[in-house]
C-alpha cells in the first residue's frame, strides 16, 4: 500500500470519526432539548393550575364585594355622592 492509499485512508477515518461525533452531538442536542421541552410543558401546566385556584379564590370575595358596592350604590340619593364613588 503506497503512502499515498494510506493518507487517503487516513483522511476517510478522520471524516468518519467526525461525522460519528457530530451525529453524538446532534443526538444530545435532540435529548437535552426534549428534556427542556418537557420542563417548559410541566411548568406551564404548574401556573396554569395556580392561576386556577387563585382566580377561584378570588373570584368569589369579588363578587360579594361588587354585589355590596352595588346595594350600597343604590342605597345612595345624592347623586354627588354616587359620582364621587
């Protein structure tokens, strides 16, 4: 085998181990990003299930309180006063 054949095999072993170390990389990037996807999916799913309970929470104590301003708006003649609140 001439030098020549040699160098040349070489040269295709070395591509070939670049190319094995790319796909590598490539298959972790693709993990690693899943695995972020997943968390990203997880976190979402967390704040929306606490902005269900505090709109929840919230919801009802507003509702008594509009209904009070309500009455108390009402309840008021002096339209002066109605404008103020």
């Amino acid at each position: 085998m001439s030098s020549e054949d040699r160098s040349s095999i070489d040269e295709i072993m070395r591509e070939l181990e670049r190319e094995k170390a790319a796909h590598q990389q490539a298959k972790a990037d693709a993990e690693q990003q899943r695995r972020l996807k997943d968390a990203l999916e997880e976190a979402v799913r967390s704040r929306d299930a606490v902005l269900s309970a505090v709109v929840h929470d919230l919801r009802n104590p507003l509702h008594i309180i509009s209904l009070a301003a309500g009455t108390l708006l009402s309840s008021v003649s002096d339209s002066s006063i109605r404008r103020s609140v």
